[in-house]
C-alpha cells in the first residue's frame, strides 16, 4: 500500500509534503499524461497498485472519476486520474 509521508500532520499544506519516488513518479506520469489524465487500468501498466491512489485524491494531489468509454461495440467504465494544480505544485517543491 502507497501511503503519503506519516512524518508530517495532515494539517501540513500539500505542498510542504515530502513525497516518495513512487508518489512522485506516480506524479509525474499523471502530469505527462495532460488533460486527459490516464486511467487505472494504464497506471496498473506502469506497476502502481490500484489502492495508492485514493491517497493522492484524498490528499488533493490528484482527481478521480469514472466514466464510460466505448471500445468496439462494447462499453467499458473505467477509472481516470488527473493531476491538480496541487499535484503539479509537490512535484516542483
């Protein structure tokens, strides 16, 4: 399970967390991937687990919603994660 840093209080602003190499490559990723943000099925791909997630979301450094996309003729709901603003902010401190 991905965690944020349990030194610091969750009164501490966003930005003055220190985040983990896989936090931030989890970042970093999310910011690649623009506007469109990627969904859990490609950051499985990229060897994240599905539960460090709801942390960042929880945390204000990333969003998630699901959707509905087509595939062929079938459709698929899928989960897509974006980067915040917050996001972008840890990743430059």
């Amino acid at each position: 399970m991905w965690r944020l840093s349990e030194e610091y209080p969750t009164s501490v602003l966003h930005e003055e967390r220190q985040l983990s190499a896989e936090q931030r490559r989890a970042l970093k990723l999310l910011a690649y991937a623009g506007e469109q943000g990627c969904t859990g099925a490609n950051l499985f791909n990229h060897g994240f687990s599905v539960g460090m997630f709801p942390d960042l979301v929880s945390h204000g450094l990333a969003t998630g919603h699901r959707e509905t996309v087509r595939v062929g003729y079938r459709k698929v709901k899928v989960a897509r994660i974006r980067i915040t603003d917050a996001g972008r902010r840890a990743l430059e401190g």
